[in-house]
C-alpha cells in the first residue's frame, strides 16, 4: 500500500525530487509551448488583418477603376453612336451626289467617274477614303 500512496502523492509531500525536478520542467515546457502558440495564433490574427486591409484597398482600386472605365465607356458609345448616325448622313449626301452627277452624266455626254459608296455599318473598318473631299461638289 505505501507504493500506491508514493504513486498518487504530489511530489512535494516527500516524494521524489527527480519526478518533481521532471514535472517541474514539463509544466515550464508546456507554459512555453502555450505561450509560443498564443504567439503564433497572435501573429497569424495580425497577418489575416494586414491581408484584409490590403485586399479591401485593392477592391476599392478596382470598383473605382470599373467606374471610371464604365463611364469613358458610355462616353465613347455615345461619341461612336454620333459619328454613325454622321457617316450615313454623309453616305446618304454622297449618294444623292452621285445621283445629281449620273443625271449630269446622261445630260452632258462627259463620263464622270462615280466611286461606289460603301456601306459602313456593315464593315465600318473598310471604309475607303475618298481622294477628293465631298465638300467640292456641294460648291
């Protein structure tokens, strides 16, 4: 029966002192390791933080960038939808000169030559451009 009480006694009771010298450091490991831990945690928290930050200020880069791209985009489609309706206006004007110069033709018995007109929404990057200005036949 003395073994089991020298078993279940504390140590510090007159136990042995190399099994409390071994406790002893056991629980001095065990607070370093929990504090080291708590150390790790700490810094993986701070790190997470810094992470959010830096990614909340690049998402707020980005949803102002998309603005600012949104609005130069509605700008230009409104720009690109005038010069459209300005080419066919133009396209209309050229085709209507051509009529004037085909009824000159038929009238005078010169041969003019008259450029065909291309149809620019159909293929707006093959527009051809004209060797001569439209505005000397509206003189």
């Amino acid at each position: 029966m003395a073994s089991i009480q020298r078993l279940s006694s504390s140590g510090s009771e007159g136990g042995d002192p190399q099994i409390d010298e071994r406790k002893r450091k056991r629980m001095l490991s065990n607070r370093e390791s929990a504090r080291r831990s708590r150390m790790r945690k700490q810094k993986q928290m701070e790190d997470l933080a810094d992470d959010v930050s830096r990614l909340q200020g690049e998402n707020k880069k980005l949803v102002e960038s998309i603005k600012t791209n949104e609005e130069a985009f509605i700008e230009i489609e409104a720009a690109n939808s005038i010069l459209r309706a300005q080419t066919m206006e133009l396209a209309d004007r050229l085709r209507f000169l051509n009529s004037i110069l085909e009824i000159a033709e038929e009238v005078s018995g010169f041969s003019v030559e008259i450029p065909a007109i291309p149809d620019p929404l159909l293929k707006p990057w093959h527009i051809s451009r004209q060797t001569q200005p439209i505005g000397m036949f509206l003189h």
